[in-house]
C-alpha cells in the first residue's frame, strides 16, 4: 500500500466513523428551549464539531490502523476481496 493509498484509507475510515459519532449526545433546539426562527426544532442547539472532531480522529486512528496492517500483513489481499470477478470467470485451466 503506497502513502496515497494510505491517505485515502484513513480518510474513508475517518468520514464514516465521523458519521456515526456525529449524532451522538446532540441536544437539539426543541429540547434547549431556544428554537430559532427560520430552523427546525430538531436542528442541534450546540453541534460542537471541534470535539466531535477530535473523538472521531482518537477512534480513526486505530480503526485504520487495525485496517491497514492486516492489509500490509497480506493476510486479506484485494483477490480475497474480488471473489465476485473470480465466481464469474470460468478457470481456463480446469478440464
């Protein structure tokens, strides 16, 4: 896996962990009490996305790299993945 791979990984493992932890402990305007006007009351009253930020990169870390040592490791390759491809091409060398 080269650094460019690298990168991408940890940001697809960063954006779905970012996602799960997004609506985690939100407090929305309806149950603030301060809905304003022209938003939803269900529309978050403190989003706080620096610190939701910083939980989703201390979780991503380790994720990706669980992730990409078992890809680096070769214990899964992209050929264990791939068995869609490998169940719809015949083996030529089967007689």
């Amino acid at each position: 896996m080269g650094i460019t791979s690298a990168i991408v990984l940890f940001a697809v493992v960063w954006a779905m962990v970012f996602f799960v932890v997004l609506p985690l402990r939100v407090e929305t305007q309806g149950e603030a009490g301060e809905v304003v006007p022209g938003t939803h009351a269900s529309a978050p009253a403190d989003a706080q996305i620096k610190r939701k930020a910083i939980i989703t990169t201390l979780w991503a870390v380790p994720i990706w790299a669980v992730i990409a040592g078992t890809i680096l490791s070769g214990a899964i390759s992209v050929r264990d993945i791939d068995w869609f491809n490998r169940m719809a091409t015949p083996d030529l060398n089967a007689e």
